[in-house]
C-alpha cells in the first residue's frame, strides 16, 4: 500500500482534527529549536541570499505549520539585525501529501501575516507562503533552488507498507499486530528497516539535488535507542483491533493485513543512511525525549486524585493518536468500527500502561549541511 493517497492527518478544527491535537508535535518543534537555530543561521551567514527559500516537509495543518513558518522569520530576522544586513525576503514553501488539509492553512495566512506585521515592523522582509503538495519520497524543487529544509515528525512515515510483510504463499508474517513488536518474526523487523533504509535514502539523494551548495536540513522524527523496544503507540492500536476482531467486530483477515507504514530508526541506522548516501555532512544528532503525555503538568486542574489525572493523560494521548491515524484506519476497516468505540478502548488500556510504566518517545534531531563537492 502505497500512502501518498491515504497518509494525511484529520483536517479542520473540530474535536478530533489534527489542528486541535497537536500539542505534543508543538513541544517536539520547540524543543529542536536550538539546533534549528544554529543550522539556519549558518546557512544565512554564509550564503546571505536576499530571498532565503525556506522548505517545511510534512507541514500538516493547524498552528505548528505556521508556527514554524514564524519562528524561522524571527530568527533570520535577528541575525540580520546583527549583522546589520537587510533583512532577506522569505519563500517559504509549505508540503505535504496532496489529502493534507492545505485550505485550513491558507485560510489563517491573512491573520498570520497581519501579525507579523505587527510584531516586526516594516523592516521585516516580505514573507510569500506557498502550498507544495507532493511526496518528499520524489522530486519536489528545481536543481539548487533551496537553502533550508526542516521537517519534524514526517520522515518516520514510509512511502509506502514495507515489502516482504507476506509469505510466498501470501499468509501475512505479522499476523494479528499492525506494527512491530518483541515477538514479531526478524523477517517483520528486517523489512521494516529496509524500507526505511530505502526511503530514507532516496529522500537524501532528493534533496541534495534541490539544495544550493551549503545548504542545510534539519529533520526531527521518531527514533529509538539501541537496546529499546521498538514498540510504539501503534502497538497499543494493535491490541484494541486484536480484542475487537475476538468479539467479532472486526474481520482477522483485514487486521493480518493491516501494517502501519511508519519506522522508527536508531542513530546508528540513521548515520549509515547519511554516510551511504553520501550528499550530506552531519553537523549534529541529538535524541530528544518526550513523554507520550507531552509531560502535561502534573498538577491536573480539576482532578480529585491521582486516577484522574491518569485518565485525562491517557484520553490526551487517545486524540492525538486518533488525530493521526483514524484515515488510515478508516480506510482499513470502514465502517465496520466505530473511531469512538475504538478509542475509547485504547484510552482504557493506556491508563493501565501509564500506571505501570514510564512511556516516553525518543525523538531524533538531525542537523546536515550538504557537502561542498556535490553540484
């Protein structure tokens, strides 16, 4: 299955979109903003191009896009102001698969340059927004038309369910899981890694074509550590559709079949795709952890004890999740669930997790320059 026709988050803004669940994806972006910092304005430094094109990767929708778009403005802006240079022009180029809800986005771009407007004066450079929609698994820009790609939380989804999931007569190998887990054949984990390998690499070779020399790229996704588990929220997904298709909710055959497109790499195979590939030098790599609650605060307004604040985390993690995955599921298993029921049973199975263990993400953030010698 290929997934740049069913890959895409809720849109709009009512209760289970993508816009109104992305705080955690918020805190990851901000917590990666030193590192984007640093690499951006190396860029800018060296180049001082007096229109920076600027390209976010898997924007989505709702306020991180913008977000982003704004907090990369403010930090050229400054270094400008430093240098006592003109403030560049900025391009800024916005994209996603074509499903991403881009008419949300346009729609609050009067608002946002309004604002910028008023929070840096007239001498700040002209911003022109664009919506890009396409896969970053193919060619996207003109040959050395970019300065800078970022991406956060996008190059952990594959191009498409990785190869090798099946056996030669067609039975599924990772039978009644959607996605990694301890017990999971090594054939299930080596396909994994290859589609990865193969994704991750071709999405190098892409930009490097793209970027003018010096550029850079800052990437923030889902890792993991050597010795962790590569088990994930998906996993818990898994055992809710495993307990429906026992009550008869759902078909077994859709639930062998289904495989969520989505990898977790450690830094030892994110290095060796880089070096492999050969287009980039890296500058850094960092592991940024994060609760699976965004490390809400502990205090829970309105909860009586220490269960409630339990169960307001678990039904945090619920949306967002949900927010996240329910097209694709929808696609799966039509209307033979309903997203209510399903996540409400996820929510209820978490708040045991939660009171169990720690559940925390490893994010990996990976500043590169692309190397002198290539064209």
């Amino acid at each position: 299955m290929a997934t740049n026709k069913l890959l895409h988050m809720n849109g709009g803004f009512g209760e289970t979109s993508y816009a109104n669940n992305s705080l955690l994806q918020r805190k990851v972006i901000l917590k990666a903003k030193p590192i984007l910092k640093e690499n951006i304005t190396r860029v800018y430094r060296h180049i001082q191009p007096d229109c920076l094109n600027v390209v976010d990767l898997g924007c989505s929708s709702g306020p991180n896009t913008l977000m982003t778009a704004s907090e990369i403005m403010g930090i050229i802006h400054a270094v400008s102001l430093s240098l006592e240079l003109k403030a560049p022009a900025f391009q800024i180029f916005l994209n996603d698969l074509p499903g991403n809800d881009f008419n949300t986005i346009f729609q609050s771009l009067p608002e946002f340059y309004s604002k910028l407007r008023q929070d840096k004066g007239d001498n700040f450079g002209p911003g022109f927004i664009v919506g890009v929609p396409g896969s970053f698994y193919e060619r996207l820009f003109p040959d050395s038309s970019i300065h800078f790609f970022h991406s956060s939380f996008s190059v952990h989804w594959l191009s498409q369910v990785p190869k090798g999931l099946t056996s030669n007569g067609g039975t599924a190998l990772n039978k009644g899981d959607i996605y990694i887990t301890d017990t999971s054949p090594p054939a299930v984990r080596r396909a994994y890694c290859e589609q990865f390998r193969e994704d991750f690499k071709l999405f190098l070779k892409f930009r490097s074509v793209e970027l003018v020399r010096g550029g850079g790229m800052v990437l923030t996704f889902r890792g993991r550590l050597e010795d962790e588990n590569p088990s994930t929220t998906f996993n818990l997904v898994g055992k809710v559709l495993h307990d429906m298709v026992l009550e008869g909710k759902v078909e077994e055959a859709k639930l062998d079949n289904f495989d969520i497109p989505y990898y977790g790499p450690t830094e030892k195979e994110v290095r060796e795709i880089i070096e492999d590939e050969g287009s980039f030098s890296v500058e850094r790599v960092e592991f940024s952890k994060l609760g699976w609650d965004a490390d809400m605060n502990e205090s829970n307004e309105g909860s009586n004890n220490i269960e409630d604040g339990v169960a307001m985390k678990a039904k945090f993690v619920a949306q967002y999740i949900r927010a996240v995955t329910e097209p694709l599921l929808k696609t799966q298993f039509g209307e033979a669930i309903t997203m209510d029921d399903l996540f409400l049973r996820f929510t209820n199975k978490l708040v045991h997790l939660m009171q169990l263990n720690d559940l925390v993400y490893n994010n990996l953030v990976v500043s590169l320059t692309k190397r002198q010698t290539n064209a």
